[in-house]
C-alpha cells in the first residue's frame, strides 16, 4: 500500500491506529536524533554532552526498532509528520537560542529533553498496549523495551540536573 493510499484510506480498527502511531514515532524518533546533535553542541557540562551523545545512541537504536516494526506491520515507516514532535524540537530550539548562560541554557536543555522523554513514554507505553491488545507480543516487546529506556533517560537527566549526595547538579549552578 502506497503512502497516499495509507493516508486516504480511513482508519477503522485498533491495527489501523497502532500502524500510525508506529509511523508517527518513527518520524518523532528521526527528527529528535537530528536535534541531539545540536543539544550536544550547546552544552556546557560534560556529563550533560555525555548524555545528549548516549541518548542520541538509543535514539538510532529507536529507529531501527520501529523500522522493523513498520515492517512488520507492512506499512512505510516515512510519510507521516509528528506534529508534536516538531512542536518539542521548536521550543528546546528557541530554549538553546535564548539562554546564554551556561549552566542556564543547559537547564533549559535538560528541561526540553525530559519533556521529549516523556512524549516518549506516552507514545511508547499506549502503542505498547495497542500491540498487546492484538496479540501482537514481538512488537509490544519493542515498545516496552524503548518506553523503558525513555523513563531510564528521565531519571538520568534529573540526576545531573539535581545532582547526588556528592555533587551539586545544574539546577544547582543555574541557580548562583
């Protein structure tokens, strides 16, 4: 099936809903791995670019995990545009922008990829129990695999930005 029928066609059934909500973050996934770059970059911690780099990492093993499920589901990974996504990468884009203050800017960093995070998680996690719901254990072992990774990602964003017993977190340094 073309992308132009996909898109024509109406959607009647929990399948149909599960095989957009693959392809949605499959796009979502493409586009935060382009931005990680850019939050690298913009970094003032080295623990924080650390981070941005591994999450970039997972975020390509995303990718290929939902390939794999698109193909399952035989319908094209491409296609489709996660609005919301897009609307996450504009804020942290104008966050990286606007604050020039190290420590600042990279509380702001970590404030836009805990938000993306959490989209993750949410996405994750409901195509996670559509797939399920079907019967279908392989994908939804996929999903679970990449919803668990993204709440992992939360908790370590918080760590650095609220530090440990041991040392203070960015929060701490933004906030001099």
């Amino acid at each position: 099936m073309t992308t132009l029928e996909l898109t024509q066609k109406k959607q009647t059934n929990l399948r149909h809903l599960l095989e957009e909500q693959a392809r949605d973050l499959y796009n979502a996934e493409t586009k935060y791995a382009e931005f990680l770059t850019t939050m690298s970059i913009s970094s003032s911690d080295e623990d924080l670019t650390d981070k941005f780099n591994h999450v970039r990492e997972g975020t390509a093993k995303n990718i290929e995990k939902l390939k794999t499920i698109c193909d399952k589901l035989d319908v094209p990974s491409t296609g489709v545009k996660c609005e919301a996504m897009a609307g996450l990468l504009r804020e942290a884009e104008g966050s990286e922008r606007d604050y020039v203050n190290g420590s600042v800017r990279d509380a702001a960093l970590i404030a836009s990829a805990q938000r993306i995070a959490h989209y993750e998680i949410a996405g994750f996690g409901t195509a996670r129990a559509f797939a399920k719901k079907l019967e279908l254990d392989e994908i939804a072992g996929h999903f679970n695999d990449m919803a668990d990774q993204s709440g992992e990602i939360d908790k370590k964003f918080t760590k650095i930005a609220t530090g440990t017993w041991l040392s203070s977190g960015i929060n701490d340094d933004a906030a001099k």
